[in-house]
C-alpha cells in the first residue's frame, strides 16, 4: 500500500542498490551519452534500452520506491517490476565509473489508459457521419485465444489455467480512420491493461511516415494518413492464470457517444475463456474419477446447489497444494457450464428455471492435484402445485316463515239444497276435469279468504282502541252535559246546546 506522505516504501532490493557505489551521485547523462529508456511491454515488465557500459539497472515509481532490478546481460533488457505503479524512471549504474544515470518518468500503461484523451489524440468527433457503420464494425479489434504451446508438454498432469496461456487481438486499419488506441484488459470492468498500443499519425502500419501538420480528421496536410492502405494490425500478450473472461476496445467512434471529452468512444469485444479452458482440462485429464454425490454437495438451495471441496481436497490445500483446486458443474444435454470457481472451498450454483422445475442432473466436477473427479447430483423435479381448495358454496338460509295467529271465527255452515247438492256429487263423479278445476279454484278462493280474515283481524284489533277512546269521551261529554237543576241551569244547558 502506498504511503499518504508519498515517502519510498521498503522494498526487497533496497539492500542491493544500496551496495552500487555512489560516489559520483546520480545523474541524468553523461556528456555525449543517450539517456537510458523504456518501453513497457507487459503489465509487469518494461524492455530497456542501456548505455554501453552500464552494469545494472533498476527501477523506481513516482514516490522512489525500488520496484524492479536485473544486470545489465544484455540491451534491450527485460526488466520486471512489481506493484502498480503510476509512473516508472529508470536507472542505469555502471560499476567502472561508480555514477548511475536515470530517464525521464515514463507513464504506465495503466496511467495511460487513464489519462488518455482521445480529441488531443486525433480523434474526431464520436456521432461522424463520415465513416458508414458496416466500415466501423469492419474495424473493430477481434479476439482469439491461442492453443497451449508444445513447450507445456503433450499430456497435462497441471491445471490447464496454470498453463502459459496467449492470445491475439487484430485490428483492421483503413485510410482515414482514426484509431488511437488499442488496449486488452482481463475483464470487462477492469482498466488494468494486459496490453496497450498507442497509433499515431503519418505512420504507416509495421512502418514509420512522413510527420506533418494534421487536421482534426487525421488526414496530415502534405496527404499523410493514419495509414495509406487497409492493414490489419495484430499483437499477443500473456493472458494471467486466474483470467477467465478478456476484453478488448479500440477507441474509434461508435456512432453512438455524445461529447468529445476524456477517454472517447470505444467499440469493444468480448471473449469468455471458461468453455475453453473446461474443455482443455476434461480432453487433458479424461477419464473423471467417480465420486458419490454427497463427497460435493454442501447442501441445496432455494436457486440451486451449493458445491464444496472433497475432504481429500480440502486437506490438501490446507497443505499448501501446488495448484488452486477447481470445482465447475455442468447442466443439461449440452452441458451447459453453470458455475466456475478457483481457489475456492465452495461454489454457489444457480440452476436454471427449467432445471428446477423439471428436475435433472448437476454434472460436479474437482480438480484437485492433477486428478479430475465427477459426482452426479440428482436434482428432484418440483413438486405440482397443491390443487386450490374448492370452497362448497355457502348455504342460503331459507326465509323464516312467519306464522301469524289466526283469529278464530265462528262460521256458519250453509246447509246445500237436496237438488245442487245431487248435481254437484254428479258432476264430480262424471266429470273429474272439471272437480281438478274445482279444487284450484277452491284452493285460490281459501286463500283470498285467510287473507281478508287476517285484514279484517288486524283492522278489527286497530279499531278497538280507537272505538273505546270514542266511547269515553262520549260519556265524558254525556256527564258534562247533565241539565243543571234550577232555573240558570237551565239556561245554561239550552245556551250550550
């Protein structure tokens, strides 16, 4: 980490530099003599060029701190650097003399890409109309990883991420396009470049041009292009072992971006390396050593499964193993590669929708020490969904039958004539249709009759109170008006009436 009050750090060569003689101090040249340089090559070395003469050399970053130190063998020098720096200087010692020499600061890839400025960079404006989009999709960067090299042996015993790995990014170049920069990172959120090319104007590809005064669309003065004619552009890099996914992003218009600030419009590409790789390791390592379901599975999930390391293998990495242990799974008729983990004890693995509906097998694979291992996980189709309860309709109370009392009332039976009475036991005897009809008309007439005796019970029981009031005040009045005996009495009596 590095200091707040930008002091140097400790660093492992401290004490090696600290034994060159010094005598004459440092500086940057000698009289008539060229400056060492650099040119950063990897994400962590940079080749040098020396001074003829000089015994070693060895870097520092922006705060003076040692990252990085060789002997002068050869020129150029491959000279490898830890950390990240932001800037690096490089210094060349010669024993003879007992004086070292150092560069200018040089910027890192990684400040580079940071502080890139695409306009200041002959960019042009990112929604030009000038170039079509079929021309720009042409000239987007391409990735492809390349096959182990035969150095790494025929029959791999190690992990296959282990293995040195490279892969190629290409670019095609068209007169009057301008590209800038190229760069290649690990992943799609990284700004680490595994790689970083910077173009310049008036130089031709794989070759060097005339340099004049340039327009803001690239094409100099004198008739100088980025490049005369199409060329493809093409560089390897190292890919680390724990890269699993690469990007790469060339910074052109894309048709798209507003603004001309800061870094500009890229147009990138992307390449997972996992299908790959899982497919070196099995063709590699075939046959997979079988293991039982439960030596894997730490338990299952509401998403899915839940890998872990073996015992076997657990205890061997607490051991120190030589490579990270692996567990990946598989799904489905294609094998379709779920989850990836390294150096992990456990691995999350989300099924799909399908799976967990429908049930299937999770292929579990471990790479453990150079052995391949398989455990088949059975995944339980989802039970069917409980059948909604059918709910009885409620019942519907029948209405309340009110029985009102009737009141009782004396009827007086009629007795029938000898005469209707002989017709009426003849026609019901000869006729029956007309005794039905009879009977519904009898049974309507029953019913209108319970009817008016109800209303006439009802006005009957009204009337009562009504009638006595009336009967009181009649007498009430009879009392008062009672002739008064005597003469004024009566007087009175006959004025009142």
């Amino acid at each position: 980490m590095r200091r707040l009050d930008g002091a140097p750090e400790e660093s492992p060569y401290d004490s090696t530099v600290a034994s060159l003689c010094q005598s004459k101090g440092s500086m940057s040249k000698a009289e008539g003599e060229k400056p060492p340089a650099f040119v950063q090559a990897s994400p962590s070395t940079v080749m040098a060029t020396l001074p003829a003469g000089a015994s070693a050399a060895y870097l520092t970053d922006e705060d003076g701190t040692i990252v990085g130190y060789g002997q002068a063998a050869a020129t150029p020098l491959s000279l490898a650097f830890k950390g990240s720096p932001l800037r690096l200087t490089l210094h060349a010692h010669f024993a003879d003399a007992c004086r070292t020499v150092h560069s200018a600061p040089g910027a890192t890839w990684r400040t580079v890409l940071d502080e890139f400025d695409y306009m200041g960079s002959g960019g042009v404006a990112p929604n030009s109309s000038r170039w079509d989009e079929a021309t720009l999709r042409a000239s987007a960067p391409t990735l492809q990883l390349l096959p182990p090299s035969s150095s790494a042996g025929g029959a791999m015993t190690a992990l296959q991420t282990q293995l040195p790995r490279r892969a190629r990014v290409s670019m095609l170049q068209q007169p009057g396009l301008p590209v800038p920069l190229l760069f290649a990172s690990c992943s799609s959120a990284s700004n680490e470049p595994l790689l970083l090319h910077l173009f310049h104007r008036g130089l031709e590809a794989g070759g060097s041009g005339g340099h004049g005064a340039h327009d803001s669309m690239g094409q100099a003065e004198g008739g100088e292009w980025w490049v005369r004619s199409p060329a493809n552009f093409s560089a390897t890099f190292d890919v680390p072992p724990k890269c699993h996914d690469l990007r790469a992003c060339a910074a052109m218009p894309d048709g798209e971006k507003e603004g001309c600030g800061g870094p500009g419009p890229r147009r990138c590409v992307r390449l997972d390396l996992l299908p790959e790789i899982v497919a070196g390791v099995e063709a590699a390592l075939a046959p997979a050593a079988p293991l039982p379901a439960e030596a894997l599975l730490d338990r299952r999930t509401r998403e899915g499964l839940v890998l872990r390391l073996s015992p076997e293998c657990q205890s061997a990495a607490a051991h120190g193993a030589s490579t990270p242990a692996v567990l990946y799974a598989r799904f489905g008729g294609a094998e379709k590669l779920l989850a990836f983990g390294e150096g992990k004890a456990k691995l999350n693995v989300n099924l799909p929708l399908s799976a967990r509906t429908d049930g299937g097998v999770v292929r579990a694979y471990q790479l453990c020490n150079g052995t391949l291992s398989l455990a088949s996980v059975e995944v339980p189709a989802a039970a069917p969904p409980p059948p909604s309860p059918v709910h009885a309709p409620m019942p519907v109370p029948a209405p309340a039958s009110v029985v009102l009392p009737l009141p009782v009332v004396a009827m007086a039976v009629l007795p029938m004539p000898g005469a209707a009475a002989l017709a009426a036991t003849t026609t019901a005897a000869t006729a029956p249709s007309f005794l039905s009809a009879g009977m519904t008309v009898g049974a309507c007439l029953g019913v209108g009759t319970v009817v008016l005796l109800l209303l006439g019970a009802c006005l009957g029981v009204w009337r009562q109170p009504r009638e006595r009031d009336s009967q009181e005040k009649e007498a009430l009045r009879s009392d008062v008006e009672e002739p008064t005996p005597g003469a004024f009495g009566g007087v009175l009596t006959r004025a009142r009436a």
